[in-house]
C-alpha cells in the first residue's frame, strides 16, 4: 500500500471516529479502546498500576505501553 494511500486511509478513520490516533504514525480502533477503558473502569480502582491493567486487560507490557 502506499504511503498516499495509507495516509488517506489514516484520515479517513480518524474523521469518521473509527479510529483514535496514539501518535504521528499509530492508530488504534475506536472500539477497542472504548472497550478497554469499560474493563479498567469496572475492574480497577480509579488509580491503578500497570501490572493491574495488564491482569484487567489480558496484555502484555509490550501492548499495553507500547511507544
């Protein structure tokens, strides 16, 4: 794919809200997201560690801190 293509891809995503931008480069899916915050919200406290997320989440440190 090119990166003109991706680029419009990108854009496309992120202004029909399927799409929530982590940095220049990364994006992730506006449900997903939506999903993980519900599970943090119903299985922490409102401050949490990381190692708690990761337990709540199902992830490793790799994708739930991942730049």
């Amino acid at each position: 794919m090119s990166d003109d293509l991706m680029k419009e891809l990108r854009q496309y995503l992120l202004e029909n809200g399927k799409a929530v931008p982590m940095d220049d480069k990364h994006i992730w899916d506006q449900e997903a997201v939506s999903e993980a915050k519900r599970k943090l919200r119903d299985g922490t406290n409102e401050v949490f560690t990381l190692q708690e997320a990761k337990e709540v989440l199902g992830v490793t440190r790799k994708y739930l801190v991942p730049f």
